[in-house]
C-alpha cells in the first residue's frame, strides 16, 4: 500500500508519480466529503494553520481556508499589508514566530521563488507552497490534473496544451511537471516571447500556433494574461493576442467533443477565452475550483500526518 | 502451507481455515436475518480494508439465504481518527460508498477484527455526518478481547482471547493470494 512520508509540499518537481497519485487518490476520498450533510471530518482538530500571504489572493487563500475548516483545524489568515515584513522583518523571522506561536502548517504565498522550500528546511511546521513567485504553485497543478483524471480516468497519453504566459505562470511548471510523470504529452503554445524554446529541456513541445493544437487536443489549459506583472513588450497588445491565441467560438469549434477546457481564474472574458466558450459545455473552470478545496484537504492531512516522521 | 512467506512458521498459528471461516460468516448471516425484518433496507457498511470483504460475504449469504441483498457499502474512517500526527505515515484513504440517505435505515458496521474498540468509534463518528440510521450494530469475524471503550459486537464469528503483543492476520484468497485464513502470530 502506498503511504505518504513528506511534512512539506513545496513543489511538484520534488514528488515521483507514486506521491502524485497518493495525493491524488487521497484528494478523491476527501471529495466525498463536500457532497455530505455535514461537511466535516476531526482529521486536523486541535491543529492550527496560518494561511501567510505575502502576494494579494484571495481565491487561493479562501479555497484553503475552507480546505482547513472542512478538517476542523483552526485557522489564522495573516496577509502582506498587515504582515512586519513591511516593518523590515526577514521572512525567516517572520516565520519563526509563526512557529513560535505553535501553527502545526503555514501556507505560504510569496513572490520569491524558493521561499517555500527556504523554510520548509528552516522551520518544524508543515510548509505548504501556495506559490512562489514564477516557480510553483503545485496544489493548482494538482487540482487540474485531478480534474483532467476524474474526467478521462488516467492522465498517461493524454494531450495536454497549456496555451499563453508561460515564462511567468507557476501554474503552467507546477502542470508541467506533474503532467509530464503521470505520462501526459505536454504542448505549451503562445507568443515566443512568452513560451521560448528552452522550455522544451522539460520534454515539452513548443508551438507558437494555437490553430496547430486544435484537433488533436485532449485538453486546453487556457493561462490567464498577468496584466500586472507585464510591460507591454511581450506582445504588441490585447487585441493582437487575442486574435492570435484566445480562445474564440470559432477556434473552439474545431476542439474535439471530449476536449475540456481549463482555466486556473480569474478569467479575463473576452481574452484568453470567449465569454461563452467559457460558459459551455466542455468548459471544467467552476469544477476545477470545487476539485481546489478536495485537492487542498489531501494535501494538508497528508503533511499534518507525514509530519510524525523525522526526515 | 504457508500464509505470510515473510514470517516463519514457527511463530504463527493457523486459527481457522477456509472451511470454518465460511461456517462463521454464513452463521453471522443467519444472526443477521434474524433480527432485522426489513431486508431491503438494510445497509451493511464494510470498513476498509478487510471489513468490506467481510460484509460482502455477509451479502452474499443473505441473499442466498433470504432472496433480498442488503445494500452493501464502504465507509472509510481514516479522516476521522483522532491519532493522525502520531500514526508517523499517512496511508492511501478509500472512498467511501453509502446510500444516498441512510436516514431511518438499519446498519450494520463491519470490520475483521475487534480489537481496542477505537477504530469502530471512528466509524459512529464518521456515520454521524452521513446521517441517522435507525439502528447501528457491529459484526466482526473475530473478537480478540482488550476493549478500552464501552463498546461491544452484536454478531461475532469468532471470539479469541489474545494477549497484547499477539497480532491477529486475516487474509483472503481473492485479496492476498493466500488460502482464506486466520492466523495469530506470536512476538
């Protein structure tokens, strides 16, 4: 029987297929839960998690809160603007305190790539990664790919096309990854500028069409356009992607039947995805978002329990 | 024959065969039906790993027995435990399968063995968010003594006094490999 041993989880790249699917499997039992009167196990009573948000999120953070809640574990939301981090205080120091007033897991999202794993080697308390600048946010890369199981059944031979802002999305390495063990065939389409070619030293296959995937896709794992983080060089504008990588009715017709197609949110409607293709019927946006919370319970059980081992 | 390659023979002693497994269960079975009138409504909930085995052979028997199969399902109490962080490794959790409502229906919990009592206290915890049978019994294949909560089996296939440091294995053919069995090993 297959067993989880690991206090942390700070990426995908770090876990063979076996704890990929230990999690996965594990994330299905705890989707039962959700759909009973009483939406609520003991597994995590008594525990205390902080839910430390150093980057602004809300949906992320919300969907552990519930996760956390549904394991009757207390919970502590502590975000950047209210954080010492602004009062010059390392993060470590931070971190530290956190310990020191006992929280059993701390939830992290930061912008620093690594600061998950940083503490994680630093610090007793389970580490869990809810995104570290653009290097991973592995429970949404597993919540995608346990949507993308629960639909087809397996994962292995499955073409998979992750379409837009690659070269800053941490969604799109956290799905690389895992995708790419489980036996999935990973397509990562858009601008040069935003997916270069050295992706393909993942075993990934580059293409910088979106008409060329169409047809053969199982998935469209639409990222969202991070207006924020981007100055306007990495493509000439909206206007032009869209008419050359959205999503649109018509693109959408050429999809297989079976094809899903995914979105980590919030959408940007008109954008990366026409607003009614988002609304139809191959469209996974809201279960991914319901498999989120299933996803995020495993996720915390499984390192609130594989903490007892000393590593 | 052996059961476990991993142990030697010496330490392991054979406390009932196929043969006298089968007489157990399909007794429990005839216990069963005997105290419950509404078949057809009846829930037999297996707890995983081995309990669903049993309940399916209780299934099984009733149905022979009686032409009505009882609902036959699984509750896996892992997430209800209340030892997680000292257990060291988090093991794989089965889905659970019940009845969409089991409000008002009689339910028979079922496990292998019946040990501390602990884990079928679990089990009523995790009933509780599922709803509220009308009645909740136990059955198990053997009871080994040491209850530390005041909780008892209704049906029994077999009692077996044990001390602390024996274990008892249970194994069946269509699960293990092995010849259906019961064995105790001794430390």
């Amino acid at each position: 029987m297959s067993s989880w041993k690991r206090k942390d989880l700070t990426g995908l790249d770090e876990l063979d297929a076996d704890e990929i699917t230990f999690l996965l499997d594990t994330a299905r039992a705890f989707k039962g839960v959700g759909k009973r009167s009483l939406k609520k196990v003991p597994a995590l009573r008594g525990k205390t998690l902080v839910n430390f948000f150093v980057e602004p999120s809300t949906r992320t953070r919300t969907s552990f809160e519930i996760a956390a809640m549904r394991l009757s574990a207390d919970v502590v939301n502590i975000s950047a603007t209210a954080s010492s981090l602004q009062k010059g205080e390392t993060l470590k120091d931070t971190a530290l305190n956190l310990q020191a007033l006992q929280a059993d897991i701390i939830v992290l999202r930061h912008s620093s790539p690594g600061s998950s794993r940083f503490l994680a080697e630093r610090l007793e308390s389970s580490i869990i990664n809810a995104g570290d600048g653009a290097h991973e946010h592995p429970t949404q890369g597993l919540l995608d790919i346990f949507t993308i199981r629960e639909k087809f059944g397996r994962i292995e031979g499955l073409n998979v096309s992750i379409v837009g802002d690659i070269l800053f999305s941490r969604v799109a390495r956290s799905n690389i990854f895992g995708l790419l063990k489980l036996g999935a065939k990973v397509t990562l389409v858009g601008p040069s500028t935003l997916v270069p070619k050295s992706f393909e030293k993942l075993g990934v296959r580059v293409i910088h069409r979106i008409d060329d995937v169409l047809a053969e896709a199982d998935v469209v794992n639409l990222l969202r356009i991070q207006h924020e983080r981007q100055r306007k060089e990495y493509f000439p504008g909206l206007g032009e992607y869209v008419a050359l990588f959205g999503l649109t009715k018509a693109r959408a017709a050429k999809l297989k039947p079976s094809c899903l197609i995914m979105h980590p949110g919030p959408i940007n409607r008109g954008i990366e995805i026409d607003s009614d293709v988002a609304d139809g019927a191959q469209s996974v946006i809201l279960e991914q978002v319901t498999n989120g919370i299933a996803v995020r319970m495993a996720v915390l059980y499984s390192c609130a329990g594989g903490a007892g081992v000393p590593s | 024959m052996k059961a476990d390659p991993h142990i030697s023979e010496s330490t392991q002693q054979m406390v009932m065969d196929a043969e006298s497994m089968e007489k157990a269960i399909r007794r429990m079975a005839h216990e069963i039906v005997e105290r419950h009138d509404s078949l057809n409504k009846l829930v037999l909930a297996g707890i995983p790993t081995r309990g669903v085995e049993v309940a399916r052979r209780l299934a099984d028997h009733i149905e022979k027995i009686e032409g009505v199969r009882p609902y036959f399902g699984t509750l896996d109490i892992s997430m209800h435990r209340d030892d997680l962080s000292t257990r060291g490794r988090v093991t794989a959790l089965e889905v659970t399968r019940l009845p969409m409502d089991i409000d008002n229906r009689p339910l028979v919990l079922v496990d292998d063995v019946f040990f501390t009592g602990r884990t079928t206290r679990a089990a009523l915890d995790a009933l509780a968010s599922f709803g509220r049978p009308s009645i909740i019994q136990l059955a198990v294949l053997v009871d080994r003594g040491h209850r530390e909560l005041p909780i008892r089996p209704d049906y029994v296939g077999k009692n077996l006094p044990t001390s602390l440091e024996q274990k008892i294995r249970v194994r069946f053919e269509n699960l293990d490999s092995v010849p259906d069995s019961v064995f105790v090993i001794k430390p």
